[in-house]
C-alpha cells in the first residue's frame, strides 16, 4: 500500500535515499566548492594578524582592524576606489545591457545557417585568453608599427599612443571586454527567448503590433525575471573587475586611472609581501559585493520580481 505521508514530513534520511541519484550527481560540484571556495575562507583570519608565514595563522599576531584602517587612510584608496567604481559602472552601464540587445537581434534573424554561423563567429572571442586578447590590441594599437597607426599615419594624421593614454584606458578595456565576452553572454537570454510562447507573438500580430512593438511589449517583459536574476549575479561581482585584463594592460604611464583593488591586491600582497594587508583589502572588496548582491536581491523582491534566493 502506497504511503500517504506528504514527503516534507518523512524522516531526512528516507528523503534523500529517495532522491539518491540526484544527491549522486551533485556530489562532484559540492566536493569543488568546498574544496576551492570554502575552506580558503581560513585564510581571511590572515586579514585581522600580522601575518608570518613560518608562525602560519595559529600563530601570527593578532592586529585587529589595523590593515582596514590603514587601507582607509591610504592616500591611494580613493584613487582605487574611483577607478574601480568607474569601470564597474561601464560593465554594468554597457556590457551587461549590450549582452540583452545582442540577444534580442540575434532572435530576429529568421534564417537558421545565418544565425548560427553568427553566433559561433560571437562566441569565439570567449575561447581566447586575456593575453592573447591584449597580444592583439598591442599589435593593432602600438606606435611601433601598430595597424591602426600606420594607417592613422598613412592618412596624415598622427599616430597615437593609445596603450600609454589615461584618456583611452577605460574604452580600451571596455571594447575588450565587448569583444570578447558580449556574444558568450548572450548565451542565457537566448535560452530564455527560447521559451516564450509563440501564441503571444501571434496575438501581438494580429492587433498590428509591429516587431519593435512585440520586442518592447512580449519579448522584454517575457525574460524580465531572467534580467533581473542576472543582474543580481553580476552586481555581486560588481567591483570584482578580474585580474588578468587590467593587469596586463596596466603601466606606468595609465596606472592613475588604471589601476584597482585587484592590481593593488597583487602589488602589495604577491610583489611586496604584505600578505595580511593585501588579505584585508580582498576582505572589503569581497564585502562590498555581498552587500550589493543582499541590497539588490531585497529590492528585486520589494518590486514583486523573483530573486536569487
């Protein structure tokens, strides 16, 4: 005789035999965050020592909040902190609306060979390296026989320092990073365009809704959730610009309004050694993002939009 007991209210153990394959499979990404993203969190009590590598955590000195505070009255903190917060902002401002418009014009494109061979040209870029990425900017931009400049130059104008100005910095990196991520972030909302319902495009038609109209009024409102959960993720990230990117396109001459708390991160904790200092600037970066992610989930919950938890 079959049970009648509602599964919330069986014993746990009964539950998860019950649902033993999908445990099963679960079991390889929960043994990957454990191992690289929780048990790293031990290292964040470096952050409140002054720590020694040969005393290990147990036994480094504890300081408190002395590396917060002097990484507030850094007179580079502000510096980092603008740039950070500019290059977030041109991630958030272009790149991730860029990604929906990308998506919403590829599911306008009604011959299926054309489309796909789009898509795989868009993709690609994702597939290469930073280095590789700034390889090509540096020999399509460099003074020293750089593509751009030696047709800027066939042109008679002059050539220009591109790689060395503050002032092309940041759309420096924003165009890399249009380049080489847009089209792989299309991937999800082309998904969610997948799924909505064709009877509303033909209602939408029959009341002579042009295809903007039926973008602007079925296709938006219809992977809205999507936008906002996706939103919600990449504000997590927020000022966590990545490395590798700014790193190699960083020098000298741009470092006032290239560098951020990453570059810093690396300097001070990897080329200086000052390991609880770097730990304690990582900390609030990390912080800020958990904040922001908390934030924006609340307020996508406030305006009856469904959010990440």
């Amino acid at each position: 005789m079959q049970s009648t007991i509602p599964d919330k209210k069986k014993p746990l153990a009964i539950r998860m035999w019950k649902e033993r394959w999908l445990y099963l499979f679960l079991t390889p990404g929960l043994i990957y965050f454990i191992i690289f993203k929780y048990m790293p969190m031990w290292g964040v009590l470096m952050s409140f020592q002054n720590y020694q590598p040969h005393q290990g955590l147990l036994g480094s000195q504890w300081v408190g909040l002395r590396h917060f505070e002097r990484f507030f009255n850094e007179p580079e903190f502000w510096m980092l902190f603008r740039n950070t917060l500019y290059i977030a902002f041109m991630d958030l401002g272009i790149f991730f609306p860029l990604t929906i418009i990308l998506a919403l014009m590829l599911n306008e494109i009604g011959r299926e060979l054309f489309k796909k061979t789009f898509q795989t040209l868009i993709y690609v870029p994702h597939f290469l390296s930073w280095v590789v990425v700034v390889g090509i900017c540096y020999l399509l931009l460099t003074t020293e026989g750089g593509t751009i400049n030696e047709l800027l130059a066939a042109m008679g104008f002059e050539k220009v320092n591109f790689l060395m100005s503050e002032s092309w910095f940041r759309p420096l990196i924003i165009m890399q990073m249009i380049w080489k991520d847009a089209g792989w972030g299309t991937i999800i909302f082309l998904a969610a365009l997948a799924g909505v319902s064709p009877h509303l495009y033909e209602a939408a038609r029959i009341d002579g809704a042009s295809r903007m109209r039926m973008m602007w009024h079925v296709t938006l409102p219809s992977i809205r959730s999507v936008i906002v959960i996706l939103l919600i993720l990449r504000l997590g990230n927020f000022i966590d610009l990545g490395f590798e990117q700014i790193f190699l396109m960083v020098n000298a001459l741009n470092r006032e309004v290239g560098e951020v708390f990453d570059t810093y991160v690396y300097r001070v904790g990897m080329q200086q050694g000052q390991f609880s200092y770097s730990a304690a600037v990582g900390l609030f970066k990390s912080s800020v993002g958990l904040v922001l992610i908390v934030v924006a989930n609340w307020l996508a919950k406030k305006f009856g939009e469904e959010g990440v938890y």
